[in-house]
C-alpha cells in the first residue's frame, strides 16, 4: 500500500504506461512482468512491497538504500541480479519519465 501523496508506477509490460497512484492506492504486478517505481519529482514515497513466494532480498533493498545514500554504484546493483533475483532491463519508457 502506497502511503505518499503522489507514486509513479512504470509498468511497460502493462499497457507500457506510467500509472500514478495516490495514498491508500495498492498495485499488483504479475510474476515475470517488467515494471519500474519512483515517487514523482520532488516527492518523498513510503510503500510496501509483497513478494509471494517470499524470497530473502533484504539485502537488496539495502544495497538500494547505499546506492541512494552514495555509498555504493549502480554496477553494484547490476553484480547482484541472480541473487536477488531482479533483472534489469531497458525500458524506453522509464527512460524518458522525466523528459
């Protein structure tokens, strides 16, 4: 559950669209589907996130945090992805969110 004021949600491989959610707003991504997310500029977001079956990425999200707080690079993010089972790819649509 989103609990900010404004979320986007990119989701290419549903509708390759941006979805903007609003506090108390829940989206769900099917298994295996792309999807992205990030608050909207300017804009702080706390959200939950739920994994089922339930895998151990604890330590993903705090390799986020580091790469966020300076403290480790995207390339670190990227060594990780069997792991953690996130794989990134390219998205023309994430990539032009913001411009």
């Amino acid at each position: 559950m989103y609990t900010g004021s404004r979320f986007e949600a990119g989701a290419p491989a549903i509708g390759a669209r941006f979805r903007a959610l609003r506090k108390g707003d829940a989206l769900f991504v099917p298994p295996n589907t792309p999807h992205a997310f990030a608050p909207a500029d300017g804009q702080e977001a706390d959200f939950l996130v739920v994994i089922t079956p339930g895998k151990p990425r604890f330590d993903y999200y705090r390799l986020l945090d580091r790469v966020h707080q300076g403290d480790a690079t995207w390339q670190d993010v990227g060594a990780t992805q069997d792991r953690y089972d996130n794989h990134y790819v390219d998205s023309p649509v994430w990539a032009g969110r913001r411009g």
